[in-house]
C-alpha cells in the first residue's frame, strides 16, 4: 500500500527546494514499463517547465492538486495562451490536458504539490513536444518567461 499524507508532501517539498529545479518527484509507479504513470510532484516558486506536449507517443495528462496552488497555462502551436487555470483548493482542484496540447504550469505557493496521472510507459521526451518558442531550461531567458508567464493572459503570446 502507498499512502501520500502531509509527511510524504513535506519529505518530497524539502528536497524540491533543495533542488536547482525547484521540484521533485515520488513515483507511485513500480517502473518506467507501467502503463499508467502515477506520480506526485512538489514544486516550488520559480520553478521552469519548458512549454511541451505529450504528442509522440500521445499521451493524455491528469493533474490534480494535493496542495497549494497552481497555475496552467495551455497555448496553441505559435505560443498564444488558450488557457489559464489556476488549481487551488476551494476552486478547481484537477484539469486533464490531451496529448496534442501545448502546456506548462507554475507554483503559485511553497510547498505546493499535485498528483499527476499519464499512460506510460516512460518514453524520452523527443525535440518536438517541446515548445521551439520557449526557452530551454537553464537558458537566460527563463527568467523573463516566468515574469510574463504571472502576468499572461488567454490571448497574449510570449514575446
């Protein structure tokens, strides 16, 4: 039996800040070959996921909120907002994304964290379910991406 409770998401949000990434992982799944992945992510303020997809395989993906706040912003192929959702409790607490859509997502709060549920198994994430209009991690433009990324609305393109 596996049981996520307040110790696990404080275990897992300690090492997300200690993390250069901001984030980390606690895999539910027995190995990368399962069919369905299920994962918890904690995830800090300034944390960076690259804009991606889950198209090639395709890959449908369920985020749902443990704790904190979060917010998703979906776009279309030229980098224009579709979306924004922000999960937080007493709100929207979950949002499934299809595999076609371009998306990332951001820690509104510390110590946020969410269960994400995906088809496995694992496969490397090829060049192309990544958003060429995004910066990668760790380029200098990551910063300017999460400043307009608070302030961006459906509608607006990243400049």
């Amino acid at each position: 039996m596996k049981i996520i409770n307040n110790s696990l998401l404080d275990e897992l949000s300690e090492k997300a800040v200690d993390s250069p990434r901001k984030r980390a992982h606690f895999n539910l799944h027995p190995n990368l070959d399962d069919k369905i992945h299920r994962l918890c992510i904690a995830i800090e303020p300034g944390s960076y996921i690259r804009p991606h997809r889950h198209y090639n395989p395709a890959k449908w993906e369920l985020m749902t909120l443990l704790r904190g706040s979060i917010t998703v912003l979906t776009f279309d192929d030229n980098g224009i907002v579709t979306n924004r959702q922000v999960l937080c409790s007493g709100q929207s607490l979950s949002i499934e994304i299809e595999s076609d859509v371009w998306h990332t997502f951001i820690a509104n709060d510390s110590k946020s964290a969410l269960l994400e549920i995906k088809r496995g198994p694992y496969s490397r994430p090829i060049d192309s379910d990544f958003a060429a209009w995004a910066p990668d991690e760790g380029d200098a433009k990551v910063t300017q991406f999460l400043e307009w990324f608070n302030v961006a609305n459906v509608g607006d393109k990243i400049h």
